[in-house]
C-alpha cells in the first residue's frame, strides 16, 4: 500500500476556491491559492513591443467558462498554440501550432477536450487574434493570462463573474509548486493536436 501523499498534496480548496488536479503548491503551501486578477506589463525581449498584461486565477468550477468567455473579444479569426511539457525536462515544454482557424470551431474543440486542458498540469493553450497583438493564454498552472494593448474588455468579463482586481497578489506559478499529469493525459494531448491539425514549425 502507498504511504497517503501529504496533506498539501490532497487538499483542493483553500477557502471559496478550488484548485483543478492540475497544479498544487509546495511543501509549506508559499502561496496560498485564491482567487483574484492582477495588472502588469510584459516587453517582449525580440521586438522590445510593451503590452498590459492581465493575470488571473480563478476557481475550478468556473475556470473553464471564464477562459471561453475571454476569447470572445479576440474576433472570428485566430491562431492557437498547444504548450506541452508531458516529455520535457527542466522547465522546458514544445509548442504546436494550428494558424487561421474559426474561434468557434476552436471554441468547440476545446469543449471535447475540458478535461484535459483543466486538469493536466502538462497542458497549456494560447489563443491570438489574428489582426491585432492581442494573446489569451490557459497555461499549465491554470492561471489566464491576457497580453492585449487594451485590456477593458478583459477587465469586463472579471467583474462579470466576480473576480476581484488584486494588485498584490501572487501566483502559485510565483512559489514551489507540483505539476500533476499521467500518460492518459499525454494521449489526450496527441489527440486534440491531431484534431485542429497543430504541428510543430
């Protein structure tokens, strides 16, 4: 029989929120998992190009309505990025791509595939609109981040469903933390890859 895993490993919620099987924190919990968004900015280290950023983590039981509802301003047309790391090492995760494809079709793809892009610690997607600099990323912590010049529309669906403006908050992403995947969710990787046609190039 195993030994029961630690007590930080086990628990999900923290409060009102929940985490997914995704991610937990690290021995002694550094960074207590809630609920929030914050503001910041990223420069982009090839084009020096300055954009808001918006992160944010949000609970389990409306993370993936969330995500959904965030790339809705992104307009009819867009590209995705499927991130994985299930057969890297060192931090390190391989990026498979699928160009100009209809966000609803997208949308519906990411539907069959909630499961996976919720619960696996392996599995990260970004979503770009296709005529302007603006990105919506569901990374492999299950933190939303948002790079857009203008970041109202964003900031909308926040308070929509409640989510609060943190300035001083910190991602479990931001501390040690674990990574939760299994072989099940590498196959299921594979499979939404070979369903929008991503491939590495």
């Amino acid at each position: 029989m195993n030994p029961p895993s630690p007590t930080h490993m086990r628990q999900k919620r923290y409060g009102d929120f929940v985490l997914t099987d995704a991610v937990r924190p690290g021995p002694g919990v550094p960074v207590v998992p809630a609920e929030g968004y914050r503001l910041s900015r990223f420069r982009d280290a090839e084009t020096q190009i300055c954009l808001p950023v918006l992160g944010a983590s949000v609970s389990a039981e409306k993370l993936f309505d969330v995500f959904l509802d965030l790339l809705e301003p992104l307009g009819p047309r867009v590209h995705a990025v499927l991130e994985t790391s299930h057969d890297s090492t060192a931090d390190r995760h391989a990026d498979l791509r699928r160009g100009d494809i209809d966000l609803p079709v997208l949308m519906s793809h990411f539907c069959d595939f909630e499961d996976l892009l919720l619960n696996d610690g392996c599995t990260g997607v970004a979503v770009v609109a296709a005529e302007r600099r603006v990105e919506v990323q569901l990374d492999e912590h299950k933190l939303l981040f948002v790079y857009a010049r203008d970041l109202k529309p964003y900031r909308r669906v926040m308070k929509r469903y409640g989510i609060q403006l943190m300035p001083e908050m910190r991602l479990i992403a931001e501390a040690a933390h674990l990574h939760h995947s299994d072989r099940w969710y590498a196959d299921e990787f594979q499979r939404l890859a070979q369903r929008l046609g991503a491939a590495d190039f």
